[in-house]
C-alpha cells in the first residue's frame, strides 16, 4: 500500500463529534469514543458555586455561566468530570475559558482543574490544557508543573509564542491552521515543542500539515479525517 510521507497525527474531535449532535455535550463525546478518534478537545467555564462545566461560549440559552449556580444552567451543559468519565482512555485538550469581565476568573478556574485533575485515578500526562489567555496557562503549569500545557494562538507573526512556550515550559503550540507552514513546525520541532492545529477540516490541508509534520489535527469532521488519512497509509 501506498504511504503517507509521515506517520498520522493524533486526531482530537474538536468539542467531541458534533455533526449529528450537540457540541460539547455527553453524547458528542460518547460518539467520538465510538469513532475511534485519538482525543477530544473541550471547553471549560467554573460557575459561581465552583462547579467545573463544559461548554464553548460565556453564556447558555441566555444566562451567563460565571454568574449561574450549576443548577441553573440546561442539563445537557455537563460537568467536566461527567466527561472525562465518558472519555474512557482518549487524550483530552482541556481548554481554559473566562470572560472579559472577570479577568481573574481564569487563573481560579485554572487551579480549580488543578485541583480536579489531580483526584482523579488517571495520570495527569493524559491531560493537556490550553488557553487563549497564555497568563492563565502559565499559572497552571507554575502550580502543577507535571501536567501537560499548551499555548492556543492565531496571531502572527508566530516565533514570540513559540519563545513563550519555551521559556515558560510549556509541552505544545496549538495554532489556527491558517497560518500554520514549515517554518512555524520546524521551529516548534526543534524546540522539543508538540503543534496540533485547530480547526482543520479541510482534506487537502490535512494532507499538507501531516506532510509539514504536526503531532495532532483538531478538527469539526474527525470522521473524515480518519477515513481520508487511514485511506492513504
């Protein structure tokens, strides 16, 4: 059989499998266990009681998640270690979100995952946790050190964040595709850094950033991202 010119990279169903269902969900991430994928990315928010939840966007049907009780919010927004239940054995991106408006919201919610993770039966390498908010995973890897961290980022140019991780310990980069090329791999290569892009649904571009050399794909379509790789090695 023909091969591919590098080894596939891990797959990630960016907020679990969400083309037949509801993103960030329980079901959304059952169905990426079923499909085989590598790991799933998700969001987190901490609500005013202190409850760890997933869901991508500050507010739910109307009510901001910051501001709400978790009795408060819809039930399908689950808690965080409902999820981690459901993901079995796969590799999860956990990322750190939190609104403008509370800037410290980040870093308690960022030791409160601390706190959670570090409960928890499974080793802390089968986390990796990012932010937008570089501050609030610098935080994190300062408090726990062993637990895997990454720096999510779309601005260019790319060499300041790719130093950043460096000197501040981080294990990966997490770019926009878009703006992903040899150069920005290469760098991040040679500075034992991991890079998995986001969100990549295109095929064509897959095939180019597993030619380039990417550790993992983030992606909306992780079904056919797996067919059309697999289909090539």
């Amino acid at each position: 059989m023909r091969q591919l010119v590098r080894p596939r990279p891990a797959i990630f169903a960016h907020r679990g499998v969400s083309q037949n269902t509801q993103e960030n969900t329980i079901r959304a991430f059952e169905l990426a266990v079923n499909m085989g994928v590598d790991g799933v990315e998700l969001d987190i928010w901490r609500t005013r009681d202190g409850h760890i939840v997933v869901h991508h966007d500050p507010h739910v049907d109307g009510i901001s998640i910051e501001k709400a009780n978790v009795s408060e919010l819809p039930n399908f927004v689950p808690m965080l270690p409902a999820v981690l239940d459901v993901c079995g054995s796969l590799r999860v991106n956990i990322e750190i979100k939190s609104s403008d408006e509370n800037p410290r919201a980040a870093f308690q919610l960022g030791e409160a995952l601390i706190d959670l993770l570090k409960i928890r039966s499974e080793p802390l390498e089968r986390w990796l946790v990012s932010s937008f908010n570089h501050d609030a995973v610098d935080r994190v890897n300062q408090s726990a050190p062993e637990l895997p961290t990454a720096l999510l980022f779309w601005e260019t140019p790319w060499r300041s964040t790719i130093e950043q991780a460096l000197e501040r310990g981080h294990q990966a980069v997490h770019p926009h595709e878009s703006i992903v090329d040899r150069d920005l791999v290469e760098a991040a290569k040679q500075n034992g850094l991991q890079v998995n892009p986001w969100t990549v649904n295109d095929l064509e571009r897959a095939n180019q950033l597993v030619a380039m050399g990417v550790d993992g794909l983030i992606t909306d379509v992780p079904s056919d991202i797996l067919k059309h790789l697999d289909a090539k090695s």
